[in-house]
C-alpha cells in the first residue's frame, strides 16, 4: 500500500471498488429475505421487504469501507493479510451499515425531517406506510447488534476468548456512539434546530450536532474495524483522531455540496438544507473558508495516522476520497 | 427457597418487594438524567426526559423480575447466593427493561397502536411530540445494548474472559429476540391484522404473533439472566422450556384481563383490545378454556423447572404470579 497521489488514484479506486462488492454481497446474505423459509424464525415479508429496499439502494457505505479500512491497516502493521482482516470485520462493516440505513429511514419520517425522496428513490415510509418505516428501522438497529454479537462465529487465526472480547468490545462502540448521547442525541438537537421558536444554531452548536449525528457513528466504524482487526491501544487512539478529523470534513463536504451540487449526482434537491432553515458550514462561515477547514481536517486526520505508522492505507486514501467526492 | 403455597405467598411479595425495588434504583442510575453535567457526551436534556418518563413510570417490571429469577434459580443450583446473581444480572435485567419500554413507545405512536394512555398517564408521544418519541425509543433500545455490553464491567468472583462471554451471548440472545425475527416481527404481524383488510387471525397465527410479540422478549429476559448466572447448557435450556410456557400463558392472561379487569387495575380500558378487532384469546377460544390454557401453561413451566431441579426457586414463583395478577 502506497500513499495516495496521482499514480495510486487507481489503487484506491480498485481496492473501494473491491470492498464495496463485498460488502453488498455480506449485506445480501445477513438481510432477511422475503423468499426465505417462512420458518417462524423469520421476519414477516413486509418488514424484510422495507429492511431490504433502504438497505439495499446502494449509497457510499462509507462506514463499512472505514471500518473495512481501519481493520487492513491495523491488521497489516500487525503482520496480518487484508484477508484476515476482512474476514474479521466485515460482519461489522455491515452491521454498521444497517445501523446507519436505519438512521435514514427514521430521520426521513413525517414526523422527523419528512423527506420523501432519498438516493432518487421514494423514502420507506412513502412505499410501506408509517408505520412499517418505524418497525423496519427498529429491526435493522435490533438486528445489527445480532451481527455484532454473533459474526464471524468462529476465525482461524484468532482464539475464540480474544475474539469475544473484540466483539463486546464493537457492541459497546458502536452502541454508544448510536444511542442518546450520540447518533440519537444529534438528530434530536438536529430536530430542534429547526423548530419555528428555535435559536439559531452556532458554529460550536452546528459542530456539536453534526459530530454526534454523523461523526459518532464515522468514528464508531473505524473504530470498530480496528478492533476487529486486533489493533493495540495506541492504534485505536491514532484511529480515533483520525476518524474525528473525517467526520467533521465529511459534514463539511456535505454541506458544501448542498449549495454546489448537482441534483442527480447528490440524489436530492440542492439548496433545500439552506431553504429548509437548516444552518449549514458555507452559511455560517462562507463556501472558501469551509473549502479551507475541510482540507485542514484532511492534515489532521494524515497526522493522527502518521504518528502510528498508519498513513501509508487506504484508510487514509478513504478520507482524501471523502473530501473530494462530488455527492 | 420453597415452593410458592399459602404459607409462602408472602415469601414470594418480599421477593418481589426487594428485587423491584433494586431495579428501580438501577434504572434510575442507568438512565440519562436532563440535570446532569452538560457534557458533550451527555443526551440532549429532551430526549433524556422522554426516556425517564416512559422508563420510570412504574410497570410490574416483570422482565427483570425474570431476568433475576432466573439468575438467581441457577446460581442457587451452583453454589452461590442470590447477591452475586444480583450482581451479575442487574444490568442486563435493566436493559430488558429499556427494549420492553421502547416497544411500547413506538407501539403507541399513531402510525402504530395510536395509544394516548399507558399507565394511566399520558403516552410518551402526546406529551414530547412524535417526533421526539420515536427518537426516545430509539436511544433506549440503544443505550440497552450499551449496558449489556459493558455491565457488570468487573466481577470478584467470575474472571474477565467469562464474564465477556456471558455479556456477548446475551447481546446474541437479547437481540435475536427483538429484532425482526422476533418481537419487531410480532409488532408487524399485529400491524397488518389489524388493517381493514386483513383476513381474521386463527388459533396458530394469533400464538405466533404473541410468541414474537411478547413471548421472545419474556424468553430472552429469562435466558439472560440464567446465562449472566452462569447456568448450564441443561439449566438454559429447562429455563428457555419454562419461558415459553410463561410467555404464552402471560398473554392469555392479557387477553382475559382485557374482558374481566377494571379499568383502575389494568391502566387502560376494558374491552379496548376486542373493540380495536384485535384478536384474543377468549374471542377464539372463549373464557373459560382460555383460563384452562393459562393453567396449562403454568403447569407445564413447572414441569420443565422442574427437571433441573429448579422448581423450588422464586422463578417459578413469578410464573404463578402472572397468572394470578390483576392487572
């Protein structure tokens, strides 16, 4: 692995290419099928066809290609394959990915931000009702910690103590970064930015939501990923800083191309977080200076992986491609 | 411990007394509390308050009651007292009790049940908005896996790699349990029978809804404490026997609660359930054969204690005590 620059575009191109493929193939096989036995250990065919339609409408998977990302370069300083760590991580790439599909089909209910369109297609609730929308929520969040607990069963190189050790270790991440104090907490401040009689969001505020309504759950991937991959205690720490620093450049990006880009390329409508009152970086600080903060989270996030040795990955190649993406 | 008779009625009310009362100061320590230090991990003080109302409005907290139960029967069968199954099951006996309450707040939303009482008081979602209680809900069926994870985080008398493997299984149990295979798939079974259109449920179909609506999560809570009190292979599966039979007869006795009780005892209005179309017992199968039903279920409960051994024990206790209750 190489640092990213203009000879290794291709590289990452191929390796995100790679692991995309195999995360939708692990998708496919840990969601529950309509088709499936109608054994009474199944889900009901409605709530594994709305689990399946949000999950499966492809999007970035940002947050397993992090954790995917995380797991290979911790796993090959420690002298282990890409393999080893894939094998390790990849039902928590995907169980992250549930977690944050679920998030999707919650936040676009009526009674959140009502969103009825979501990567060009109609939202969950609009094609299976309310209140299947909430139920199939519940269960990709219910369902993901199955994953968490129960995959890989066993691992060939791992003894099987220290391997449920790293998996209550991901279950604990990842639940707190999901639960009131982090996902849920920033979409709820998120909901109260834009009531009527609410105060207008600051640049302390706007970062304090958006870190807990996205970037807990970027940080939460990659560290699950590099616990998975067996990463030591100053691995996880260089991990840590890394991911804060993209969970905030990520935000950034987004709303930058909120006001720059292209409908069919962003999937939704631009310009409708400014119309809908919602107070976004280029708002507050202007569309050159968040361009400025976006590349200096980019710095910080190299820095925070060089100090381990960690910058020569993908997973650093994965932050570069996060800020220069165009949806 | 002794078997529940008229000498040992009260025996069993002291039991009950003193485990509710430490699980109630344990939900209240596991909780968010709106007035705690503002700290950026701390949830948003609206969404914590939604999560105290609906958690803390009393209930029979009869998953815990299970959890610690179980817990306790098997300790008891392998030597230890009833504090150091206290100990080890206590969280886990709370996080049930934060996913039963999650189930219930979105249970009552209007796309849902439509339910603007539980309790006596007014439904999570008239008081804090939709919006908010769908976010509640969310953060609590979370923030319970964090608890599973990470409680007890030390025990004096189990050593670290087995008090992990005993938190990893029952993330496994608990969440199979509430996810869509189980009590999120018997919430939709429920939503579809009730639709205009729905062909009216029979016999097999209204126990299999039951059974994932109710009785996994009466299943789980059982089978977690027993595992968190380091039960046997044999232990789990006599108390997964019990279980199911308690889960079924709680059900029945629901139902026939729904026909005979009075409003003040049972929180909610008589007759509401048969009124709604909704399914029961007795609509199918008429009163009296379905309190015969209950009987049989409890019977059967004890039989499978009781092949282990454990029929002596306050768990059997409580199966007695659901169908006797009131309410």
């Amino acid at each position: 692995m190489t640092v990213p620059g203009e000879a290794d575009a291709s590289t990452l191109v191929r390796w995100i290419e790679s692991r995309r493929h195999a995360v939708e193939a692990a998708l496919e096989r840990y969601v529950p099928a309509p088709g499936m036995a109608p054994a009474e250990r199944r889900a009901p065919p409605i709530v594994a066809e709305a689990m399946r339609y949000s999950l499966l409408a492809g999007g970035k998977r940002l947050r397993p290609l992090l954790a995917l990302g995380a797991a290979e370069a911790v796993a090959e300083r420690l002298g282990h394959t890409p393999e080893h760590a894939m094998e390790l991580a990849l039902p928590a790439a995907c169980a992250l990915e549930f977690i944050h599909t679920y998030s999707l089909v919650h936040d676009d209910l009526p009674a959140m931000d009502n969103d009825t369109m979501r990567r060009g297609r109609p939202t969950a609730h609009v094609v299976f009702g309310e209140g299947i929308a909430i139920l199939a929520g519940d269960a990709l969040l219910t369902d993901a910690f199955s994953l968490l607990a129960r995959e890989p069963a066993l691992s060939a190189d791992v003894a099987a103590e220290e391997l449920s050790r790293r998996k209550l270790e991901t279950v604990a991440i990842v639940a707190e970064a999901a639960g009131a104090a982090g996902m849920v907490g920033g979409q709820t401040l998120d909901l109260l930015a834009v009531r009527p009689d609410a105060a207008p969001l600051d640049g302390a505020a706007l970062r304090e939501m958006h870190m807990r309504k996205t970037g807990a759950l970027i940080i939460a991937s990659s560290l699950a990923g590099a616990v998975m991959g067996g990463a030591t205690a100053e691995q996880m720490e260089a991990v840590g800083r890394y991911a804060l620093q993209v969970g905030l450049a990520f935000q950034i990006v987004d709303d930058i191309l909120d006001v720059e880009g292209v409908e069919a390329e962003i999937g939704k409508t631009p310009g409708k977080d400014a119309a809908a009152g919602k107070p976004t970086y280029p708002a507050l600080f202007g569309l050159d200076t968040s361009k400025r903060m976006a590349a200096d989270c980019l710095a910080r996030a190299r820095e925070a992986l060089g100090s381990m040795n960690l910058a020569d990955s993908h997973l650093m190649g994965i932050g570069q491609w996060i800020i220069e993406r165009r949806n």
